[in-house]
C-alpha cells in the first residue's frame, strides 16, 4: 500500500484545510445532528487513512457534540504521530490536551477523544466497525483505490454517511504555462491508475466514478470542486509538487530525460521564487442515506 511520510502530510495540509468544502461539512454536521439523539453517547467518527490526523483538526470542531474519532491508518509512524500532532494543535488554540488514557482534547465547543488502529485498508476493510460509526471520513484516498475497492466500502459502510475530501480530477494547472506541462500532467494522470496497494487504480477518474457509485448503492450524493489554488506564498509545496510530476514524466518517458530535468528546474526555480502558481483539482462528496 502506497505511504506518505509526516513531512509531505504537514506541507500539504494548510493547503489541504483551505480547499475542503464548508458546506458539504455542515451538511454532514446538520445530518448528524438531527439523528443522533443520544446525548449521552459521542458522535463516533471513523477515520480511514488518517495519516497524522488532519481529519479530525479540521472536521471534529465542525461537528456537534462530544466525539470519539478512530484514526485508522496502516502505517505505524504517522499513527505514532497523530496523538502528539494532535496535542500540539489543541495546545496552541487553547484547548486542552489530556493524555493520562489515551488522547482527549477539550475545550470551549469541543469534546473529541481519540484512538488509533494500523489496519490494512484493502485487505482487511470490511472488519472494521463500520456498524458502530455514526460517519465514515478520509481525504486524497479515493483516487488511490481501484473501483471494486469502492464498492467494497459501499456494502462496508450501508447506511452511514460517508464524506471524503480531496479526491484529485485531473486539473494540474500552472500560471505562468509553459510548453512542458500538458505531457507532465497527462503523464501525471496516467500513472496515477497504477496499483497504489488497492488494485488497479481510479485516479482521477474517481471523481466522477465514486459519487456515481455510491448514489447506484442508495446514498444521496452531494459533491463540490475544493481545488488549491497554490501562489507565491506556498513555493515549497509547488516546489515538492514538481519534483513529484517530473519524477513521474521521466517514469512515463513523455520527453527526453534532460527536457523533463530542464522543465523541473526551471519550475522549481520559479516556485521558490515566488512567481509561479499552481491549481491541482479536487472534489469532496457527501454521501448520506438516501431516507433523507
């Protein structure tokens, strides 16, 4: 299963938080609200391919109520990382961050207790507690899986609301162009349908094929366009972008090494300089029950 390291999860993220949709969120947060009746019982949120925990530092303070997230992840350094990044963002807004039984962050609004699992996503899918979740959430994981894998989520999570973020389309946009760029994004493009560890791979295909499959299976699907929108004040990240689509073009041979290398440099030159931008396109979705 394909893995990011903390630092690459920390450089995307604040780009991560601007371009996830509000209102889709609320939407979720109304559902939520309005059903969940108990209030005895926290909200239970289950996070797939929690990474370090973005998740929950942008979504549980949208959400009502008090919260018990699941971060489930298979690799065992960013679950490892996820209670201390946690804490430190609690901790610098104020919160408090209690970590005598496990993590639990508290404050004005926000009552959010939090556990990890490393479990393998593909193979061992279906034996998560998707019975016991109130909302099954992720972000940039639907492009990484293949179609038969959605499915299985679907059969998975019947009858819970469901919202993932960031899920590529396909645009990698750059301003200024530059003659280079359409064969680097549609090499780019291509080789994300390669195995990422879940089957053959939706790439940005998943943006049109997941809301579609979900909405066939009997959710209510809302999606909407949360691209970056990258200036000069986020080098590094189009920087590490860069790297990133040259490294896949020289892969793919969509134009003599020393072309793609010469493409790389010139672009990297031109993000850590504060000229270039950059917009790489996403959608999120909201699937509910469709008894609404």
């Amino acid at each position: 299963m394909t893995g990011f390291d903390a630092d690459w999860l920390a450089l995307r993220e604040p780009a991560d938080a601007a371009a996830r949709s509000v209102a889709l969120a609320d939407r979720a947060a109304s559902h939520l609200a309005a059903r969940h009746l108990d209030a005895e019982r926290p909200l239970r949120i289950l996070d797939l391919g929690a990474g370090t925990g973005s998740g929950p530092r942008w979504l549980a303070p949208r959400l009502p109520g008090p919260q018990r997230w699941t971060l489930v992840d298979h690799d065992p350094a960013l679950l490892a990382e996820a209670p201390r990044a946690l804490a430190g963002w609690a901790e610098a807004r104020g919160l408090e961050a209690e970590t005598s039984a496990g993590l639990r962050l508290s404050g004005p609004g926000l009552d959010v207790t939090v556990e990890t699992r490393r479990h393998d996503l593909n193979a061992a899918l279906e034996t998560l507690p998707f019975d016991e979740a109130d909302l099954a959430t992720g972000a940039a994981l639907l492009d990484l899986v293949s179609e038969s894998w959605i499915a299985r989520l679907a059969r998975a999570a019947a009858g819970r609301p469901i919202l993932v973020a960031l899920t590529v389309d396909g645009l990698i946009d750059f301003a200024p162009t530059d003659p280079l760029d359409g064969p680097v994004r549609d090499a780019f493009n291509g080789h994300q349908h390669g195995d990422k560890g879940f089957g053959p791979a939706l790439g940005p295909a998943a943006a049109s094929r997941a809301p579609a499959m979900l909405a066939e299976a009997g959710w209510h699907v809302e999606t909407e366009a949360t691209p970056w929108r990258l200036g000069p004040d986020q080098g590094p990240l189009i920087a590490a972008l860069v790297e990133g689509y040259a490294a896949t073009a020289a892969e793919m041979a969509v134009a003599p090494e020393r072309e793609i290398a010469a493409w790389r440099d010139r672009r990297r030159e031109s993000a850590l300089a504060g000229t270039l931008s950059l917009t790489v396109g996403h959608i999120d979705l909201l699937a509910l029950p469709d008894t609404l």
